[in-house]
C-alpha cells in the first residue's frame, strides 16, 4: 500500500481538445482510452475531455468514421486532429426515436446540422437559421417582427387544407412538441402570434437531424406525414470539477430604408392641388397627388403651416435601431456512473418598431446515469418563459403603425404626426379622412398588446441492457405551456372612441407521450447483423382556450373587462388521443447491404370506429458499393439506396357529429350553437372521414471523391396525398354553408443535391464550399367532385386571392388582366376605369427552385465563412406596390401628372367601340388599383447574401497558458445585400403569414439588415 502511494500521488490531470483535421471541426462523443488499461472517457459536446492518467501515459482516440490515434501524454493541454477513415466514412446520425444509426445504413436522405451553426449568426426564432443551409427545406419568414413565426416546408406542402399547416413535426430528445402557429394576420390585418420554434434556445442544442422522406419519418405516424426535425439537447460528460461555458452575443438591426423608392416631385393633395384648409389637409390624408413641391407654405391637419418640401427621412425618423442581447451560460460534469448539463439563457430584445419587443428565458437540465451494469436513466428537462409587448400588426390599415409609415405621404413629417397626436379631448386626433388609418404613433404608445407563455418540456427515459444484445426502453414526456394574451383598442382610437377589448384569452395547452421498446442488435456469424425493435405509443393531446372580447368601456381609460358594456365570452377545447404500435427490422450483410422494413399501426379518435385505424409501411434499400467492389482510387465512398413508404393524417377533433358551444346568455338564459371551423364556417358533420394517405418515393446516391475533397448526395422523390381531408362550400340551404370530405389529391416530384469541396487544404490552410440545390414540382390533382378551384386567402385590396387550382401548383395567385386590344392597348370603360381581362392563375406564392452556397475560409485561428441563398420560380403579389399607385407614390404614377393620360375608352354611345379620351393622372393610377391585379404581381425571385460571420478562436498554445480551454470571438452579419430581386421597393420575403395563403405582402414588418458580436468562452 505504501509503494503505490507515489504511484497515486504521481497521476496528473490531462485535457485537450479533438478535432477533425481537415475541417477543424470539433468531435462529439469521441473515445479516450488509457492504453494498457480499462480507463477512459468521451469527448464533450465541444470536443473537450479531461482524464487523470499515470506518467508515460499514452492516449488512445476512436471515433467512428476516423482513423484510430495514439498520443503520447506530454503533460498540459491538447489538441488531437483526427484524420477521417476513407475506408469505412462511417457517420452515427440521430434517426427516427431518437434511435443512432450508421448513415451508411439508411436508405433515405437525412441532413443533420450542428448546434453551433444555429448559435453564430442566431436569430430570435432559430427557425429563421435554417434557411439556405438544407437541400429540400423551404424556410419562409413572415414578416412580422422578432416574435414572429416561420413557415418550415420539406419537399413540398402535402396537403390543401387550409387549416393544415404543412409543417414537419418538431422532436425534441424524443419528444413531439407543439409548433403549431398561435395567431396570424388576414385580409384584415392583424399579428403574428408566434409559433413553438420561439420557444427553443439554440444554446441548448447538440443536433438538429432533418428526415426529409416517408421512410424515415414513418415510425412517428400520423404526424409525421411532413417530415420530422429532431432537436437532440446538449448533455454533460465524465470529468473532473466543473466545466463552465459562457457566451454573450449581441445583434444590432437596422430597417432597410433605402427600398421604398418612392416619388418626391409632387407632395400631399389632390387632383394637382395641395390643401388650403385644416379640412382639405385632412382629406387629402394619404394621398400625394398635390401640386408639385416647391418649398411654398401648406397648412397641415394640425391648423399649422409649414413648408411644402419633400420628407424622405420618416423611416429613420420611426423606426429605431432594434437590437437582441443574448447571454448564456452552463454548467457541466459528471463521473462514469452520472452526468449532468445544466443552462441558462436570457435573451432580450427590442425591437425597430418603438415600444415593441421581447424577452425570453431558458433553462435547462439533462441528467444521464447508469444505476447498476444494466439500467440506465436519462432525464431532460426545459422551461422556457416569454413576454412579448406589442407584436406589430400586419396588412390592414387598423391600429398598422406599418401601413401608415409605408404610404405617408411625401410632404408629411412623421414628426408632425408625433407633435400633434391628441386633440382636445385627448383622443387621437383625425389626420386622415379614412377613420381607419392609425396615426402610427398612437399605434405604438396607445394602442397595447402583451402575451406571456410559460412552457416545460420534459421527458424521461430508463433502459435496461436485458442481454448484451437485448434491451428494454420505456419513455414518457409532456410537453405543456400555458399562455395569456391582452390585447385593446384604446379610448379616443379615431375608428372606435369608446374603445375595446380585442382579445383576453387564456389558453392551456398540453401533450403527453409514453413509449415502451423492447430491441436487439445482435450479430450472426461474421456477416450478418440484425438490428430490430417493436414498441408502443400513446398520445393525448388537449388545447383549452378561454376567450372574452368586448366594446366600449364605461369609464375611460380603465382597460379591464368589467368595465365593458358588451362583451363575448368564449370557452374552447379540443382534445384528441392516438395509439400506436410499431416496428423496425434492419438486416445487414458484411457491413455494405442494408434492408429495412418499419411499421406503425394508428388509431385515432378524432375518426369512427370503422375509420380510425391506419397501418403506415415501409421499406429502404442501402447499397454501399465501395465496400462491396473495388474502387479506383479515387473513389474513398459510393452508395445507392432507395426507399418507399406510407405515412398519413387523422382530422381536428368534433367532425364525426355536431359539437355545441356555450354561448353569451341571453336575457339570463344560457345559449349554445353550433360549433364552427377555424374560420367560421358551419361545417356538417362527417362520420365516414378516414385518414389521409401520403406514399412517397426516393431514390439516392451518396459519394465522397478525390481523398474526400468532393461529396455528394443526390436524392430523387415523389410524393402523393390521396383522400387529403378537405373544407369545401355547399350550399347555405342545407343549414349549413361548409363540409369535410376526404377527396384532395396532391403530388410533389423533385430533386435535391448536396456537394461539398475542399478546393484548398494544408497545414494553415482550408477553403470548403458546400452548394445545395432542390427543385419540387407540386401539382394539386383534384378537389372534390366538380369543383376546380378553392379559395386559400383573400388580400385587403380584393383584386388577388391566393387559390388550389387543379392541374397547378399549391397556392396559385389569381386575379385579373388588363382587357386589351389586338395592339395590346389598355381598354378602359367610359368613366375611365380599366376593364378587367381574364381572370388568370399568375402563379405559385410558393417557390420550387431553392440553393444555398456556404463558403468556408479557415487560416490558423482565423475562420471566415459566408452563405448566399436564393429562390426562384414563383410569384408575388405586392400589396404594398398597390397601394402606391392609389396614394400617388409610386414612381410610376409621375407619368400623366401634368397634362394626364390618353386611353382608349368605351363610346357612351356605343360599348362596342373604342375613342380616345385624356383622364388626370390620379383617377387613371386609382382605377387600376384595387381593380386589376396585373402591375402588382411580379417574380418572387431572390438571391441574398444571407450571413458572414468572422471568427477568431486562441490557438490551444495560448490556451494552455490560460484557465480557459476554449475561447472564440465572431463578428456576424445577417440579410447584408439581396444581390438580386424582382419586386421593387419590398424585400421577397415580406409575407406577411406562415400560413398556407403563401405569396402576397401587404404593408409588413419591415426587413433588418444585422450585425453582432459572439464571445463564447469555456473552462
């Protein structure tokens, strides 16, 4: 005992740092041996490790995919560079369950991103992120502020049900969440209310895994018949103390002011005359159809004169630069028997919109630990909590600080509407003869909006090792959250001077899933292997929504809802379960041929019983022909594989029989009615409804060249929604005016291709280019029995309407031509207005044609990498444009201010033939707007450079000199320059829902360009 006491006395404490020595990317989970014995630990989420090992020690590295490397121990910090194993590129990726595969073995395609990708250039909605970086993935931002939502689409929306939303399914550490949108801007107006993506800290997150086919998402069912994205959560590992890590990152955003290229010639007015009077100031309101400016005095709404000279700063007069300051910091450790990772992170933001932002909080805990030989718990823990105060509104003029800053009028200082906000009474003062177009301050310091969401989501999970090839698994997690929201309309609002409540709801939402597993993963012989499982799945699922709305207050001022003199009160709640059984067979042979069969069987509740049970199949091939044949030398890597598979759909509960809502008493009675869709409607019930059927299609091929300095993944599919669930009209005769029928058809085709080059690499050196391209062509096959079209969306201006047409991409943008001649003149009626031509489909608000481009430079310490993203192929409809031509701002509307403009109008005597007739510029620009859709639908195509981000990380000889064992500071720009785009004035991507009404902006948010600062230390 007392000889090997110096021997102890004698261990010292190693750590270091693992990379892969191309890329200088950092390696999770890799293997660190003590040669000679059995003690050892794994590589952190960072690539870090510690071990405390005798003098003389040698370490051994493994990792899947790698080539194996001893290092001699030399005593400080190290950095180890693992060079990959061109032999077996074996890659572990995170799949369908949370189940670890070999890529190798798949037969579908999977992308799988990095937690430090979503954490440089970070976005308030990491959703946002994505975009460009995945082959197949459409990410389409709405434009509506920093809470607001995402539309994430994976080879295509699936289904024509407009209260369908097309999304992946969301898992997070095995658990489904909720991502669905809480609120969104119509025709109408309104806000964005956010979605489930707003509740996810990109701090937390190791990996983000996307399963873009059928075959891979089939386990999950149902829910699953968009693809899946699964969130794997950052762990802790083995080491001694405590390891912490900090970041602090702030992003700066500035509005993009310079688009709107409004004309400055002529200045508020109308018909060539600017106001004479209080009285004319008002009328003339909006509108820049006065007399040219010359700097002469002008009385305004406010009974002030003041000169009548071009304002062209009121955008930077308004908006402010927003700002979004984000700290996070964890801790981490653990022994070989228990583990744990603990975060926190605060974000707060501002927005540019003045007295508008959020503020968001996260915490996490994931606890891993081996209770005995064979048990092993894992726990995972996140609670995030956000407050939002005065989400913007969006398209419709009401209460839109947005819609009043885009069409002010040229001569109108913003600052002027500032001073002169109140009248006498202390209400808003009437600037603008249209009683519904909000003063845009008074918007934002008046009119008041705040909603709070408190969320957990939390699961568990114990496996026990029955057998060293036999296991049982058993999961249960919730995901629950619970939000309030307030929103008024204040006392003195021009439209409304008693005021109202618009919304005080509260809404309780939970999931419960729970799982059993029992698996395998044996060999036979020495060529084959069999890894299978079989489990079970329930769901239940419950959204509880009270509501109240009400007009007029009695007392001024006082906003609380016993103050109303009318009021709505509303109690919603929907609730649904599904069962589930399972399967997974995978049969491989000498490690290149892979053969997997899943299964998944469903029973809904929300079908009858004859209906309510679905079997989802199927099946994938993978042929890894490099370890099956020689190859060149050339070739390190080549695969094929292919797949086929059947996922599906149930309905949202109380279609089957009629459902009753209580409603308002009336004269102390209690009242019920019938309870409607989503969007009002009565629907007749429908007991024979059955799921819908998607069965999707791939093909792929897989290669790395040249040493592994070119990659490729090449993927072809198809995919098909038969007996899609669809809301049509019938008759009001009826007693109701909308039915559910299980009639829509949908097919998407397309292609998709990843490559990655390594044009340059050497010892400080390394220059990688990854470029992704996806086409999907869409095509809704048909509807229900007779009809060839049905309506999606309507916009505020009513001359477009986004439509399903058969024979057509989903969500085509219709409305009317200009009626011409046979020398392509404009044909106008006698009054001068255009006559509408055909009513004509324009094209898809949804994009086929999507590449992303990410060029990465790494000298020493030094990385700088940039992505351009670009979409091509639809169109959209631009309400903003249209709006301008009403008003007299756009450019295009200086045409014909001075002597107006000869058309060709209809005879008075006789509608058949055609004269020549001069109208004032104003009336012919206002009786296009509104009218003909034609001038206001252009490309959607964009390209954009999306990011640059510039990192200096210390060298780990400097790091050894310090307490830290990693340190890293970047500069970060997001949305720099849009290189090229169709529509003028506004940014293509300023759509303003994430719903399926994809393809039309009407007076958004507007767009940021950003610039921040990451620190992020470790030690």
């Amino acid at each position: 005992m007392l000889l090997s006491a110096p021997l102890a006395w004698a261990q010292q404490d190693v750590s270091g740092l693992v990379v892969d020595d191309s890329t200088s990317q950092h390696l999770v989970g890799v293997v660190v041996l003590v040669k000679g014995s059995g003690k050892g630990t794994t590589t952190n989420d960072k690539g870090e490790f510690k071990i405390n090992v005798p003098p003389g020690s040698t370490l051994s590295f493994r990792y899947i995919g790698y080539l194996q490397k001893e290092v001699p121990v030399t005593g400080g910090t190290m950095e180890v560079r693992l060079s990959p194993d061109n032999k077996s590129l074996s890659e572990v990726v995170v799949t369908a369950l949370g189940i670890k595969k070999e890529k190798k073995a798949l037969g579908y395609s999977i992308s799988e991103i990095k937690g430090d990708e979503l954490t440089q250039a970070r976005s308030t909605n990491v959703a946002a992120t994505l975009a460009g970086k995945v082959a197949g993935l459409n990410v389409s931002p709405a434009s509506s502020g920093p809470a607001g939502s995402n539309r994430i689409v994976l080879r295509g929306n699936t289904s024509i049900d407009k209260s369908r939303n097309n999304q992946p399914l969301i898992v997070v550490d095995g658990i489904p969440i909720n991502n669905d949108n809480l609120g969104s801007a119509n025709e109408w107006g309104g806000q964005d209310a956010g979605d489930g993506f707003t509740s996810i800290n990109p701090d937390d997150i190791a990996t983000m895994s996307v399963l873009k086919g059928g075959t891979a998402a089939a386990l999950y069912g149902s829910r699953a018949s968009n693809g899946v994205i699964l969130i794997t959560t950052k762990s802790g590992s083995a080491r001694k103390g405590v390891g912490v890590e900090f970041s602090s990152n702030i992003v700066l955003d500035k509005p993009i002011v310079n688009m709107l290229d409004w004309q400055y010639d002529y200045g508020m007015g109308l018909n060539g005359v600017k106001p004479a009077s209080v009285a004319e100031a008002r009328s003339a309101g909006l509108f820049s159809w006065g007399a040219k400016l010359d700097g002469s005095s002008v009385i305004q709404y406010d009974g002030v004169s003041r000169p009548y000279s071009a304002v062209k700063n009121n955008f930077k007069n308004f908006y402010k630069s927003g700002y979004t300051f984000t700290n996070s910091i964890a801790f981490s450790g653990g022994t070989d028997k228990i583990n744990y990772r603990f975060g926190a992170t605060d974000l707060k933001n501002e927005a540019m919109l003045p007295n508008s932002g959020m503020r968001r909080d996260n915490l996490s805990l994931n606890v891993n630990a081996w209770l005995g030989r064979k048990l092993y718990l894992t726990v995972n823990s996140k609670y995030s909590r956000e407050r939002v105060d005065n989400r913007p509104r969006v398209s419709d003029s009401p209460g839109n600080a947005n819609y009043s800053m885009y069409m002010l009028p040229t001569s109108l200082d913003v600052n002027t509407l500032k001073q002169s906000k109140y009248d006498a009474q202390g209400f808003e003062a009437r600037w603008e003869a249209n009683e519904y177009v909000t003063n845009p301050w008074f918007s934002v310091y008046d009119f008041e909006q705040n909603d709070k969401r408190d969320r957990f989501i939390n699961s568990a999970e114990l496996k026990y090792d029955i057998l060293p090839w036999l296991y049982a698994k058993g999961r249960i997690g919730a995901d629950m959250w619970y939000r309030n929201n307030f929103a008024i309309t204040p006392t003195g609002t021009a439209y409304n001077t008693a005021g109202q409540i618009n919304d005080q709801a509260r809404q309780n939402f939970y999931e419960v899933n729970a799982d059993v597993m029992l698996g395998m993963d044996k060999t036979f012989g020495k060529d084959w292997r069999l890894t299978a499982f079989v489990g079970g799945n329930q769901m239940h699922n419950k959204n509880d929504k009270f509501y109240l709305n009400g007009n007029g207050f009695f007392i001024p001022y006082f906003y609380d809802q016993s103050n109303l003199k009318t009021k709505t009160v509303l109690n919603d709640i929907l609730e649904k379960k599904i069962n589930s059984v399972y399967g997974s067979a995978e049969v491989s042979f000498k490690s290149y041929l892979y053969f997997t069969a899943t299964a998944r069987n469903d029973w809904f509740s929300t079908l009858s019983p004859s209906e309510w049970s679905i079997l989802y199949p199927s099946f994938g091939l993978s042929f890894v022909l490099s370890d099956a044949f020689k190859m060149p030398e050339w070739i390190n890597f080549l695969k094929v594989r292919t797949s086929w598979a059947q996922v599906g759909g149930d309905t949202d509960p109380y279609r089957l029989f009629l459902a009753y809502q209580v409603q308002n008493p009336f004269d102390g009675l209690p009242l019920a009615d019938v309870k409607k869709t989503p969007d009002g409607q009565y629907a007749v019930p429908n007991p024979t409804l059955r799921p819908l059927v998607n069965t999707s299609y791939e093909a792929g091929l897989e290669a790395r060249l040249f040493d592994s300095r070119l990659t490729l993944d090449f993927a072809f599919y198809t995919r098909t929604t038969k007996d899609d669930i669809l809301q049509t009209t019938i008759s009001n005769a009826s007693g109701y005016n909308a039915a559910f029928i299980n009639v829509g058809k949908v097919k998407n085709t397309g292609v998709e291709v990843l490559l990655t080059g390594v044009p340059v690499r050497n010892k400080n050196f390394t220059w990688e280019i990854t470029p992704n391209f996806s086409y999907n062509k869409n095509e809704v096959v048909s509807l229900d029995a007779g009809s060839t079209s049905v309506l999606v969306a309507n916009v505020r201006t009513f001359n477009a309407s986004i439509q399903h047409i058969v024979g057509k991409p989903f969500g085509q943008i219709v409305g009317y031509k200009f009626k011409r001649d046979e020398q392509g003149n404009i044909l106008f009626n006698s009054a001068g207005k255009p006559l509408q031509g055909d009513y004509t489909a324009f094209g898809t608000g949804v994009a086929p044609f999507a590449m992303g481009i990410t060029n990465t430079f790494t000298y020493k310490a030094f990385q700088l990498s940039f992505l351009v993203d670009g979409k091509w192929g639809n169109k959209i409809y631009s309400g903003t444009n249209d709006y301008s031509y009403y008003f007299g701002l756009n450019k295009a509307t200086l045409q014909g201010r001075e002597g107006g403009l000869n058309i060709k109008a209809q005879d008075p005597a006789d509608p058949t033939k055609y004269v020549n007739k001069n109208v004032a510029a104003q009336d012919y620009y206002q009786n296009i707007a509104f009218t003909i859709a034609e001038p206001f639908i252009y490309k959607g195509d964009f390209i954009k450079l999306r990011q640059v981000i510039l990192t200096y990380a210390l060298p780990s000889s400097v790091l050894a000199k310090s307490p830290f064992t990693g340190a890293s500071l970047s500069f970060v720009a997001r949305n720099l320059w849009i290189i090229y785009k169709d529509l003028p004035g506004i940014d293509p991507e300023s759509s303003y829902t994430s719903g399926a009404g994809q393809g039309a902006e009407v007076m958004g948010y507007p767009q940021a360009r950003s610039f921040g600062l990451n620190l992020n230390v470790r030690f």
